[in-house]
C-alpha cells in the first residue's frame, strides 16, 4: 500500500468513521477499508461488485504485491484481497491495516 492509501484509512479512523464487516458500506453510514480506498478514490458509486474498480483500486493504491497474512493465519493474497481479508476476518481497524500494509512513516 502507498502513502495515499495508508493517509485515507488513518483519516478515515480520525475522523471516527465506522467500520463496516464484510460489506464494501452498510447501511449505518459504515464502510470496510477497501471501501475507504474507494471513497477515497472516487469509486465507491462503482464497486458494487466490479472487478475493473477492485483492479483500478489495486493500481491507484499500489496494492498488486503478493503479501502472506500478518497474523500468521497462513492466508497469503495480493494486498487488495488481504485489506478484505484482515478487516473482514480479522476484524482489524483502519489504523491497524495502515500501519501494518503502508509505508512506514519517516521522521
């Protein structure tokens, strides 16, 4: 994950925006962390299921890379499915998944 993506989710936790599970956005005004990238994005209006905004997400946020799980659970994907994975199965908060997948900050 790029800068840009790990901005988007700490903003998202800042600002106190609910976390969806297991949906893209819920109708509590929640969304899931790929569906803070797609906001984010621009995309959200688009995601509902759409492969070509899943592969513009993967792009626009540098998310190809092939990633083993973080939690040791043995799950490995490319990082657009591992965001899903960590906050839908895991249960992991915006801030957790940005500082696990995005660039470390530099002081």
């Amino acid at each position: 994950m790029n800068e840009r993506g790990r901005d988007a989710l700490i903003q998202a936790a800042l600002a106190g925006r609910p976390q969806a599970i297991g949906h893209i956005y819920d109708r509590q005004h929640g969304h899931c962390a790929l569906g803070i990238l797609a906001d984010d994005a621009g995309l959200l209006d688009k995601m509902m299921p759409d492969l070509v905004s899943i592969a513009s997400l993967a792009t626009i946020y540098d998310l190809a890379g092939l990633r083993p799980c973080p939690t040791g659970c043995g799950y490995r994907a490319i990082e657009v499915d591992l965001i899903a994975h960590l906050n839908d199965q895991h249960h992991w908060d915006f801030l957790s998944i940005a500082h696990k997948l995005g660039p470390e900050v530099e002081a």
